[in-house]
C-alpha cells in the first residue's frame, strides 16, 4: 500500500535519484528547493512504500485549474498501477485546492503514459512543437474536465 506525504527538503536527494533514472533532462535538487519553498502555487507529493520513496508528482495550482508539471515512479517500481495512483492522489488534491480540470503535457513518444492519463479522463487538446529541449519533440497537451470534489474521496481511497 502506497502512503502520500508532503515533499520536504530531506526527500529532495530520493526524489533527484528517481527524477535522473526517468527523465533526460531531469530537474535539480534546487529547482525542487525552490517549487517547495518559494512557489505559492506548487503542491508536490511524495509517494512512500514502506517508507521508501518510490515516486512523486508536483503541480501548479492556479484559480480553477491544476497543472501537472512533473510525475515520476522509479523504474524498478512500474509496472504495479503506481502512476495511476500517485494521478488519482493528485486528481484529489487538486479538488481541495479548488481546481475543477486539470492539463500536463507528455512526450508523444510516451504511449504508456498517453494510455494511463485517457483511463483517468484526459484527452488530447494539443500539441507543443518541439517542447523537449533534448531532443526537440513535441508535447501532447491533455485536459481532464470535471474535476469534482465529490469524487475526490472515492478517488484518494482508490489510490489507497
């Protein structure tokens, strides 16, 4: 069973380690510092496994909608609905900060990802040419309407 906590600064060095495995152009420990630190509008979670971090998420936060900005399980982890969990976590929360849709953008090339967001609710609303900058490809923009604070609690006890 996963647990969710509030990221802190002593999960920042897990949470960089996951960030490194998944991701090219991965964020450093300060852009994180920072997120939890001096962003109003950030919320980021830690997703715990018998008290070993095995994923997070951030997002923004601003007047009705949420932004997802960054997902992560750790590799050795997949595989077991843990992004679809750490998802509904934050699916949830963004309905108690008030949010009622939600957007991220993927990698076009990220087909697992793209499947696992259209089961939660998202669909396709656009494309960013060339968004990664390592290697120029473009993002899908995906929406989720109809966040409602009614299904927040069925959807927390499901990621549980």
């Amino acid at each position: 069973m996963l647990e969710f906590e509030e990221m802190r600064f002593d999960y920042i060095e897990q949470v960089v380690q996951i960030e490194e495995q998944c991701f090219s152009s991965p964020w450093s420990a300060s852009a994180f510092m920072y997120e939890i630190t001096y962003n109003n509008l950030a919320h980021y979670i830690v997703a715990l496994k018998e008290d070993k971090i095995i994923g997070y998420a951030g997002m923004w936060v601003i007047l009705s909608d949420a932004h997802i900005t960054n997902i992560a399980v750790c590799p050795s982890q997949r595989g077991n609905k843990y992004g679809e969990n750490i998802m509904l976590e934050m699916m949830a929360r963004a309905c108690f900060f008030g949010a009622s849709k939600m957007t991220l953008e993927v990698r076009v090339s990220n087909t697992q990802a793209r499947q696992l967001y259209r089961r939660l609710g998202f669909v396709d609303r656009g494309c960013r040419k060339k968004y990664y900058s390592d290697n120029n490809e473009d993002a899908i923009i995906m929406w989720r309407d109809h966040l409602e604070p009614g299904l927040a609690q069925e959807w927390t006890n499901i990621a549980k």
